[in-house]
C-alpha cells in the first residue's frame, strides 16, 4: 500500500461524492425510462422519499409529472398560483413543511434553460441536503437533457392534447426555448402550441457574440412548416460559416426562392449581440420592428430600413445599430400577435401589446416568466383567438 504524504489531498470518496457519483457512473448507458428509477435510489440514500419529476408542458401552462418506476405520479399542476410553478418561475428552491417531514422543490436546469422541477420529501432538512440536492437537480437536468435526443419519454409527458404534423416539425426544429447566462438572457413561446406552423426562431451564443434569428413564413400547415424549416437552415448555415450579418439575407432568400414558387416568401429579422459591449446589430427583412425595453417600459421601436422578404430577391439589407444599457430588453414578435382580431373588430394592435408589456415587465422578473405571462395575458385579451401563428422572444443584456 502506498502512504501519501501529509500534505497530500483527501482523496478517499466522501458521502456526497459517491451519492453523484453513483449517478455519473451509470448516465452514459443509462435508458432515459430508468432516470426515474436512478434518481428514486440516489435520493433514498439520502433519506429522501416521494421523488417527483415535473416538466413544463409545451404551452407553459402546467408541470407535468413524468411517469416512471419509483416516480411520484399525481396530476399536473398549474404554473401560476402553485408552489411548484413558483420554484419553476423564480429558478429558486421552495420549501414546504408537511406533518411529515419537508417537501423541497427544486429548478431543474441544463444549459442556462429550465426543463421543470424536481420534488423529494425528507424528515428534515439541513444545508447538507441542499446542497446535495441542488448538485442531483443539476445532473438529472443535464442526463435528461442528454437522452432527450433518443426518446419519446419526455415530449409525450410535455404534450397534453394531439399535435399537428406542421407544429411537431416546428418544435423539432426550435432551440430551448430559454436560455440564461450572466450576460444574456434569451426566452420565447410559441401560439398555437400544438399548431403552429410558420413562426420560428432560433439563436446561438458563440463566444461573446449572441446570434437570434426570428420568421415569419406565410400560410398554414406544412407548406409554412417546410419554408421555415428550409429558411431556419439556411440561417443556420450563414451562421454557423461566419459570413456578415447583411449578407445572411442571402443565403435565407436563395434557399427559400430555389425550393418554393415565386409567390412564396418569410418575413425574417436577424441580430447579433456583442454580450461584452452591448453593442446590437440588426436587420429586418418584412418583419415587424421589435420594440426596445428600457427600465421595464417601453421606449421605442427599433425601426430600420427593410428589404423585401426572403424569397423575394431584395436588395442587401443595411444593418442598424444600436449600444445597449445593462438590463435593456429587446422583444421580438410575428404579426399574428397583433393583426389578431374577431370578426368585425380592430386589429389588436401595436399600442395594446405596449400596454401590457409596461405592465408585465418588472425589475423582479427574468425574461422566461414576463414572455411566458405576456403571451398568456395577449392571448385572453384577444378572446382566447390564435388564427395565425403568435410568437414572441425576449432578449436581455444582463451587462
């Protein structure tokens, strides 16, 4: 046997690392069915029972409880008003004292976005525990996260009513739909969930630099689901091959006229954000201006010069400028969201959307809830009527 010296490290495995590293030992080969069953054994070890994955359903509306062995079942939960939804909101653990011990929730993380919550009951609760539990939630997002690529496990529980074919190649097709890391913070919500067609989006983060693309492809049902699939790519590919933000235009444009008849077009907007300056670029093919947030009003809209959609062969479009202030949020949107209207009605309008992002948008409040809820609160205030694709994405530079 051979004796370290006194001044070498512990390295013999303490409670808590064989606690994760049981877990890390068994994530590569582990099936996505058997996480639940993995998590159930980690946390009885810990004294912990009751364990409960919840995920955001795909309307972020509810947190629906992942079905699996050794997996608290129950029904979903409401967001707004529950505890669960409040850990969800706030990227925070709750604690609730039951008769039999203390129910802690915990945000389930990967990527800087959030799948759901995690539930698990112990007879007591010390600093210990929660940081043990914090460092669980962490690794069960990321295997999640991982084999999400390889199941139908974690998009059944999300999805609560029957899916077009249109909107199930959308969200294939779509990043998280949130993202937050000490610069930036990126959150979207796409209506009507289980149909949408058209409307898309999709962002990087490379380095420093914050990529976001935002379309609107016209029509319904597959034939708008294939453009923006094809325009999404071909976005992806100027990116991704780092050629100037102008010229992206073209390759989008290209794409879409040399697969779609000459009357087909999507509206597009494309920005880059530099997260050690704040200095933001953008240009605008047909898509409405998005609207700048300043100290959580609205301040103006972020108007440029524009060119012609994508398809329609336009001019190099001029890309605009603007140097960002710690905190500033950008929001982005289709114009389904405020061309909606019942039969015989105004439009519902550009002033009304500012209304009620004045409303929403607080100090206290990270992008993911002020998206989730304004996109909730449009939606009733046009009467619950969603004709055309609805979407929305906030950006915020953090500084």
């Amino acid at each position: 046997m051979t004796v370290g010296s006194p001044g070498d490290p512990d390295r013999s495995e303490s409670f808590g690392e064989g606690l994760l590293g049981g877990l890390l030992d068994r994530a590569h080969e582990l099936p996505p069915h058997l996480v639940g069953p993995a998590l159930a054994d980690t946390v009885a070890r810990l004294g912990g029972r009751d364990p409960q994955i919840l995920l955001q359903d795909y309307e972020q509306q509810r947190l629906v409880p992942l079905p699996g062995e050794g997996l608290e079942g129950g029904e979903p939960q409401v967001i707004d008003g529950s505890e669960a939804g409040r850990c969800f909101l706030t990227s925070r653990p709750v604690e609730l004292v039951l008769a039999d011990g203390v129910r802690i929730l915990l945000p389930l993380v990967d990527g800087g976005d959030q799948a759901g919550v995690l539930a698990v009951t112990l007879d007591t609760v010390d600093d210990d525990d929660r940081r043990l539990l914090r460092r669980i939630a962490g690794l069960i997002a990321d295997m999640m996260q991982t084999k999400n690529g390889h199941t139908d496990l974690f998009f059944r529980t999300r999805r609560r009513e029957s899916m077009s074919v249109a909107a199930e190649i959308q969200w294939s097709l779509l990043p998280p739909v949130s993202m937050v890391t000490p610069r930036v913070a990126v959150a979207g919500v796409l209506e009507p969930a289980y149909d949408v067609a058209g409307d898309s989006f999709d962002y990087a983060l490379n380095g420093d630099t914050f990529h976001l693309a935002m379309i609107d492809a016209m029509g319904h049902g597959l034939d708008a689901a294939t453009m923006a699939t094809v325009a999404i790519g071909a976005y992806r590919h100027a990116r991704r091959i780092s050629i100037e933000l102008s010229e992206i235009y073209f390759f989008m444009d290209r794409a879409v006229a040399e697969q779609f008849a000459p009357d087909h077009f999507v509206t597009a907007q494309m920005m880059r954000l530099d997260t050690n300056t704040g200095r933001l670029q953008w240009v605008n093919a047909g898509h409405p201006a998005p609207m700048l947030i300043r100290r959580h009003r609205v301040v103006g809209r972020l108007d440029s010069p524009t060119t012609l959609p994508v398809g329609f062969g336009g001019a190099q479009p001029q890309v605009s400028a603007l140097m960002l202030e710690p905190g500033d949020r950008v929001l982005c949107f289709t114009d389904g969201l405020i061309e909606e209207h019942t039969s015989g009605q105004e439009e519902f309008g550009e002033d009304q959307l500012i209304d009620w992002v004045n409303r929403l948008d607080r100090a206290d409040r990270e992008v993911r809830a002020v998206v989730r809820d304004l996109s909730h609160t449009l939606k009733r205030a046009r009467g619950e009527a969603t004709s055309d694709d609805a979407t929305l994405v906030l950006v915020e530079w953090r500084g």
